[in-house]
C-alpha cells in the first residue's frame, strides 16, 4: 500500500475519511473475571473492565462521525494452531483459552455489539492481518489509518499495529479504549507504539478534533 501524501499532524492522520475503527478481542476470556485469563492466571481484570465503557462511547463517536468499524475476535482452534501455540494454550480437549465454540470467544458482556454493516474479522493468531481478510477490507474502503483499541493493549493489539505500520498505515492507539491486566504493561506498549509505529492519544482528544472540524465545516 503506497501514500501520496504524507501526514504529520493527528488531525490529518485521523481524518475519519480515511481511518478504521479496529477493536481488538472485546471478548469474555479476555475481559471478564470469569474469563480464562483471569480464573487461570489470578489476574485483575479491573484495568480492562475500567476501559470498556470509554471503548463503548469511542465506538459510537467513530460511528457518528463515519469512521469505519471493524471488530476483530480470536479463537484457537486446533486445525489453525502451531505446535508453538499448543505448548502454551494447549491442544485438542484441553484448549483452555478462547477455545472454538465455547463461551471464551464471544463478546464481553460489557460490550455494545456490532452492527450488521459492521464486519467481524476472526483471526487465529495475535496478529489480525496474519491469515484473515483485514487487509482487503481496509484497501477496499481507501483506509489509510487504523486507530486500535481492544485488549490486550501489549499482546494483540501491538502486534497487529506493528503489523499494519509495516504495511504502510498510520497507526494510531487509542490510549484509553484499550487495557491490560496491569499498568506497567499497557504502559509499555504505548510507549512502543507512540514511539516506534505511529501515535498515542486518548479517545476524547481524537473526537474531539472531529468535532472540531465539524464545526468549522458548519
């Protein structure tokens, strides 16, 4: 994918012509304290709870505002699985996370839902480009930007915008409408993507440079 024209200012990178919403695994296992990550590992899923009603309102501003939304779950499934990931999440039966066709794959309880004009990418991997069809509905749309959010903030979501820098997007994180299970982590990784693969802001700074140029347009 090859730009023109070079962008610098966050208003111009997430101008909502050309930008997609990607949300990230808002699912049950990875959002839920009753979700495998936190009943297997012991983990406080408070950070992640705490940032679902932002990522909610995020959601129906980028609507409004005629942002292109795609959502993006994950399951494992042993056909898909490397032997790499096996080792980790297990193999067969004893798939313990997001297992295909079980209650870890759907859509955090918390969540708004996806409209039916809103697509829903499944991938099988960390990253949303590896193996899906994100990539055709982003050029068939002239996306040029991604602003990322969902969970978790260091996992998933990075290596998905690592990947969509490498493919020439602009990347930028919605800095409050994605999470982890602790501050250190989600830290780190907007330090990475704000530093390395585009740009970090929160949610309410984005819309509001919409709202901005929609009332200059008035």
């Amino acid at each position: 994918m090859r730009n023109t024209q070079i962008f610098s200012t966050l208003k111009e990178i997430a101008d909502p012509g050309h930008s997609a919403l990607i949300i990230i695994d808002a699912q049950h296992d990875f959002c839920s304290e009753k979700g495998a990550m936190a009943q297997r590992f012991g983990f406080d899923m408070k950070e992640i709870r705490e940032a679902v009603p932002r990522l909610n309102e995020f959601i129906k501003a980028c609507r409004e505002a005629g942002v292109f939304v795609v959502w993006v779950r994950e399951i494992f499934s042993d056909k898909r699985m490397h032997n790499n990931q096996k080792s980790l999440w297990g193999a067969g039966d004893d798939i313990w996370l997001i297992p295909e066709g079980g209650k870890g794959i759907e859509w955090y309880e918390g969540m708004i839902p996806p409209l039916e004009s809103e697509p829903v990418v499944t991938k099988w991997q960390y990253d949303a480009f590896q193996g899906t069809d994100l990539e055709r509905l982003l050029q068939a749309h002239g996306i040029k930007t991604l602003l990322m959010t969902g969970f978790t903030t260091n996992v998933c979501v990075e290596s998905t915008a690592r990947h969509g820098y490498e493919k020439g997007y602009y990347i930028v994180l919605a800095s409050d409408c994605s999470g982890t299970p602790t501050p250190a982590e989600h830290e780190a990784a907007v330090f990475n993507i704000k530093t390395y693969y585009g740009q970090a802001a929160p949610s309410g700074e984005i819309v509001q440079l919409w709202q901005d140029r929609q009332a200059k347009a008035a």
